[in-house]
C-alpha cells in the first residue's frame, strides 16, 4: 500500500539497471530458468520451498536474503549462519549503540573487497548471528564494532546470502546509497548465469576494440 516504503521497491530500483527482474512467489519463479533469488524478510520458509530452493542452490543458484522483522521472530535452517531470534539489535534498545553504527572495511575474502564506503551509510537495527568458529570466513561485510552485516555461505555450485538488515529504509539507509547498487551488483555476478532460450552461439558485438585502442 505505500510502494516507495517497500522492500521490493529498493530492490528492483537497485537490480533493474544491469539484470532482468521478475517477481513472484518461489514456485513460480523457478518453474523458469533462474540465476538469482532475493527474499525481502521472509521468515520461516515453508517445507515445500525449501525443498524448491536447496536442488536449486546446489546447481549454482544464489539466494539472497534480507533480515526484517519476520526474519527476527521466526527463521529457518535455510541461511548462512544460525541467526538469533527473539529481537534483533536497534538503536535505543536493551542491546543497543549510543549511536547508529557505521561499516567497517571489506574484508579481503569478501567479494565487495575494495568498494568505497560512504561515511553517511549507517545502520540503526540488525539481526544478530549466533557466535560461531566460521563465523568470520563467512563474514563479507560488519559493521564498526565487528559485528557482521553480510554473511554467506557455499552450498553445492551455488550461494546462500543473508544481509542482516532490511532492503529498504526502516533500519538502515543503506537502500538509498549507491553502495547498494554495487553490494548486489557484486552478489549477483557470483550466479553462473542462465542458458539463453535461442541457443548458445555468441551474439554478435555492437562495438569492438583492438589491442591497438582501434574502435570497430
């Protein structure tokens, strides 16, 4: 009812430019093919999705999930690490920070090693995951006190991502950033990609360019 508030507004604005976006419910969307799945705070996935969605991750798909309120109350097995349920982690909370916290770094083995952070990026809420010894190879992006903000998983060819806020402006703000464009754009070339419906020969360029910087 208010569409500019919406998970899936931020989402299709941010993905549009450089992938074909569809939605829909999970049933529908595989029954094509497909590279990338994002949920928007699902909860509890439901025995017949999951069974949907883990032969899919193994082939090579990505998953990719954002935290939310229904992901805080009611999660599943179906995410990178174990999240801890019962309340995230907000400013002015019983857990909470003085001030809304800020990114650290991208670690080396993250795939969004090197993007620049802006300084007005900050995260008022998050989902908390439960301590683990992996957690740190898992991690692909924290916030300033260590504590992680993106973190996946290799499962089968493919890729399970769960970014622990929200993909719209209730928690963070980082939907409204031009980091979050280049964060999916980053997730999204992980996917093996799709066979094209006419075939596989190559398609022909609109320009080239040789070694020599002679355009064609």
């Amino acid at each position: 009812q208010q569409p500019l508030l919406s998970d899936l507004y931020y989402l299709d604005r941010a993905l549009s430019p450089f992938s074909e976006v569809r939605q829909g419910n999970i049933a529908d969307l595989l029954k094509r093919e497909l590279a990338v799945l994002v949920l928007s705070d699902i909860g509890q996935l439901g025995d017949a999705e999951k069974r949907l969605l883990e032969p899919w991750l193994e082939r090579g798909g990505v998953l990719i999930r954002f935290a939310g309120p229904r992901l805080t109350e009611n999660t599943d097995t179906l995410t990178p690490v174990t999240v801890r349920t019962g309340g995230g982690r907000q400013l002015g909370g019983a857990m909470s920070w003085s001030q809304p916290a800020t990114l650290a770094p991208f670690p080396e083995n993250s795939p969004y090693f090197g993007l620049a952070i802006p300084n007005d990026v900050t995260i008022k809420q998050q989902v908390l995951a439960e301590p683990d010894v992996n957690l740190s190879a898992k991690t692909w992006a924290r916030l300033n006190d260590g504590t992680p903000l993106v973190t996946a998983e290799k499962r089968g060819q493919g890729w399970l991502v769960l970014y622990h806020t929200t993909a719209n402006t209730s928690w963070a703000n980082l939907a409204i950033s031009g980091l979050f464009v280049d964060l999916l754009r980053r997730t999204v070339d992980l996917a093996q990609g799709i066979a094209g419906a006419e075939g596989s020969e190559a398609l022909r360029p609109i320009a080239t360019l040789d070694g020599f910087s002679r355009l064609g």
